[in-house]
C-alpha cells in the first residue's frame, strides 16, 4: 500500500473560505492525501486566499517566498512538494502569480477547486495547470461529502455554503468579479448535508455566503425558497441546537428571516449587518443601494421580534471623499446603534472596482486617525456588552477542551467564549452558566446547579438603543 501523501493548507480570509478549504481536504482525500499541520513535510500545500484588501493579497506573495525555500529542502531530501494557489487572488490574478512566483505549480479559482485531483495531474513532471473560469459545473455537484471521521475531527459547530457570489457591486468590493454573481444551492441539498453534520454529532450550523440573505435556492416544493425558510427547515433537524447565518445585506432582510428570529429558538439572536458608512454620502458613493435611516429601520425589525437580539457589523473608514463629517456621522450611528462588537477596517482600492477610479482620497494620516478613533468606540462598546453578562446565567454551547488544563470553552449565544472548569464529556451540551468574571475578551463562570435553569439575557443597559 502506498503512504499517504501530506496536505498541509492554509486560509486566509473570510469564513467562506475555510469552509473552502475544508471541502478540499475531502476531495483529495480521494486522491490519497491527509493533512498535516506542518508546511515543511507536506507533499502539497495549498493558499487558500483572500483578495479583499492589499494587504491579504500582498501576504500570500510573502507566504510563497517562504514556500520557495521549503521547495527547495524537499528537493534537496529527493521529495517533491507542489504548490497551490487557490481563492479569490487565483482568480483575479491568475497566470501573473506563476510569473511573480514561478515556484507555484497550480493556480485554481474559487469556483474550481472540485478540478484539484486533474490540475495536479496536469501540473506533475513541472508542467503547470490554471483554472480560473467559472465553469459551466456547479462544484457542489462534484465534491464529495466530508467522511464521518473527517466531519468529528472538525468538532460540533460548522459552516455550510448555501450561496455564492454576489450581484450588488458596492463600489468598493471585488466579490462580484472573483466570485461572480450571486447563485444559491437547493434547499435540499442544504438539509442532506446538514443532517450528514448532525448524525456525525455536529451541534451547531452557520449557513455561510457573501450575501447570505439574498439566499433564494430552490425549496423542498420546487418554488424558490428564502433564508428564512430554509432556517425553519434546518431548526427541525434532529440534533441541530443553534443556527446561524452570515453576511447579511440590509437590503436584503425579508420578513421570513425576520420571523425566523421571532420563532425559531434555535435561531441565535446575534446577527452580522454590515453597514460600512454612517453617511447617507458615502453610503450612495459606495453603491450600498440604502441610506442609515434604512438600516435603522431593518434593525429595529429585528428588535421588534427579538429584545435579546445583538448585532456586529462592518465599517470602511477613509472611502474616497470621506470628510470629517461624514465620518462623525458613523461614530453618531455606532453610538446610537450600540453593537456587540464589529469589524473595521481602512478603504484600500481594489483594481478593476470604481472606487479605485475616484479621486478624493483620504490621506493615510487621517484613515489612521479615523480608525483609532472608532475602533475606541467598538471596543468600549463590545467592552460593556460583554461585562453585561457577568453574573448572569447564560447558555453555553461546549466546543472542546481550553488551553488551560481541566478547562473547557463553548461559546454563548453572541459568541462570547466562555470557560469552565468541567468534564470533557460536556463538549457538545448546551449548560447554564453563571458568569463570574471576564478577562479580556473571554468570560470565566462555574456550571450552574441545574441543567435546566435557564435565564435568558437582555441587551445591555449601557448601550443605548436606536431610535
Ligand atoms: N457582503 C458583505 C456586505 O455586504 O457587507 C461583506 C463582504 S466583504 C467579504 C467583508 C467586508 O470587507 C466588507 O463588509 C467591508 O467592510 C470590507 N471590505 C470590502 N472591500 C473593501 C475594501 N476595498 N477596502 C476595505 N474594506 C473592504
Ligand atoms: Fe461586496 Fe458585500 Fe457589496 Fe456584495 S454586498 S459587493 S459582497 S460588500
């Protein structure tokens, strides 16, 4: 019998990604390949990367100089190591990786990675293979479902695909041009591979997409389905305790996803809506298609239904023309929103997308200073949110054993992590906890005497919640 070859595969990027890079792993299990953690020894190692902003771009070509050395210790030990370049920078900038690194063997986009067994056979005897069409196959038809052994290594929570792509061509973005348009999976083949996590002892589902809510895949009664619908489906899979969903668009919250969150308790009431701008100038420049009064307006929906209901979101500081009043105007909307925490970052101009053609930009300097001054706020924020919860009682999801010996860590319902001094056998449970301190980030607390006491938690009264 033949040893297995090594894979060793890294993500960069959103959560999509990961899940990415899961499903390679399955489809070259295949092949003969198993993972390591280890670079080094690998037979294979795969980039799997982000195209969002310069900087994850830049850090794959930093990667490859790296790999180039490693390369060249495995030929020196008579071994061969192939190199991979898959995600959104193989498919905006394909054969211009291989002529920047020669030493990258294939170079697969997105939506061909199910192609990975024939490009590496392509790409053997120092041949090189590229894939960056969207193919005419959908993928999901082609990859093979995660081995039940595969599915338990991975632990009880994970990520099921239900849409790609994404049609709304914020100014700024280049999704729409690696990931193409938006294209949703059928709702049944959703539920098949959720029940496969779930009998493989699989607790919680986030369903993962770049624009998630714009879910419309075809239903279990051949009519198009929403998110919302497809939630009330997955909430009656035996042994699904939590769902999720992520990223939403405001423009794109309907009312069956608001009554998912009114009836589905499995629905977990922490909800990613990125807004990027509190300026209804800016938000117009980016092409958002909805102005802050709209995202109010969708936030209070949610509020209506849901009191226990937290939100994070996403903010570009430094878009092109971004005065100090338009960004005033999204520290006013964070103050009065209140978040749980959220993601900002500084605008950088992506090639190929219409920002990138605008002439108003800010200077380093004052991007700089703009995101200090609200990353302050979002943590201050995120700070009271999370003190909030210490001495209460509240439901944590068990994940695994923490690095502290005898502790385990779950996460409560807005993904607070949350340890405890407890059993292995807990991993997998959902248990009362009482909070009773909070070091950085993480919430320390003891199991609460009884497994059926539940208190439910309010939002916190130090945030301020919008009008
Ligand atoms: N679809 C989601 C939405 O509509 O908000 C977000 C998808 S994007 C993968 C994640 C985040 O990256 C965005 O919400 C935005 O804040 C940020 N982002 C995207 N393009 C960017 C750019 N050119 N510069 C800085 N941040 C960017
Ligand atoms: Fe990018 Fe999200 Fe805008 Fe789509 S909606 S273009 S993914 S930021």
């Amino acid at each position: 019998m033949k040893p297995p070859r090594k894979l060793h595969i890294k993500s960069y990027g959103c959560q999509m990604n990961v899940y990415d890079a899961q499903r390679m792993v399955d489809t070259l299990a295949g092949e003969g390949f198993v993972e390591t953690v280890h670079a080094d020894d690998a037979d294979l190692v795969i980039l799997n990367t982000c195209h969002i902003r310069e900087k994850a771009s830049e850090k794959v070509y930093s990667e490859l100089g790296r790999l180039r050395a490693a390369k060249e210790d495995a030929a020196r030990d008579g071994r061969e190591m192939k190199i991979a370049v898959a995600g959104c920078v193989a498919q905006a900038e394909g054969e211009e990786i291989i002529r920047r690194a020669p030493v990258v063997d294939v170079v697969v986009g997105p939506q061909s990675y199910h192609h990975l067994p024939q490009l590496l056979r392509r790409a053997q005897h120092g041949g090189r293979a590229i894939e960056t069409e969207f193919p005419a196959d959908d993928k999901f038809g082609f990859l093979p479902q995660p081995r039940p052994d595969a599915i338990r290594a991975r632990g009880i929570s994970a990520f099921v695909t239900v849409q790609e792509g994404c049609d709304k061509f914020c100014t700024f973005c280049v999704v729409p041009y690696t990931r193409g348009t938006e294209a949703s999976r059928p709702a049944e083949k959703i539920v098949d591979d959720v029940k496969r996590l779930a009998d493989n002892g699989v607790r919680e589902i986030t369903l993962i997409g770049q624009n998630v809510n714009a879910y419309h895949g075809e239903g279990l009664d051949g009519r198009s389905c929403t998110l919302g619908r497809l939630l009330h489906r997955l909430a009656e899979v035996p042994g699904i305790a939590r769902l999720r969903y992520s990223t939403s668009h405001p423009n794109d919250v309907d009312e069956t996803l608001i009554a998912a969150h009114r009836d589905l308790p499995a629905l977990m009431p922490f909800v990613h809506l990125p807004v990027q701008s509190g300026s209804d100038r800016i938000l117009a420049a980016m092409n958002r298609k909805h102005t802050v009064r709209d995202y109010r307006n969708v936030i209070d929906r949610f509020r209506a239904v849901r009191q226990d209901i937290a939100f994070s979101s996403d903010f570009i500081v430094g878009f092109p023309g971004e005065t100090e009043e338009d960004f005033s105007a999204t520290l006013a909307l964070v103050t009065q929103i209140g978040y749980a925490g959220a993601y900002s970052f500084k605008y950088s101009p992506r090639p190929g997308t219409p920002a990138a053609e605008m002439r108003e930009t800010v200077s380093a300097a004052d991007m700089d200073e703009r995101l200090a001054r609200l990353q302050e706020l979002i943590d201050s924020q995120q700070s009271a949110f999370n003190k909030a919860a210490v001495g209460a009682t509240v439901d944590v999801l068990f994940e695994r054993a923490a690095r502290n010996a005898g502790q385990i860590v779950g996460r409560t319902a807005y993904l607070q992590p949350a340890h405890v001094m407890a059993q292995l056998d807990i991993v997998g449970q959902i248990l009362p906890v009482r909070i009773e301190s909070l070091e950085r980030y993480s919430l320390l607390g003891e199991l609460a005497p009884s497994p059926h006491a539940h208190v439910s938690r309010s939002v916190p009264s130090q945030i301020s919640i919008g009008a």
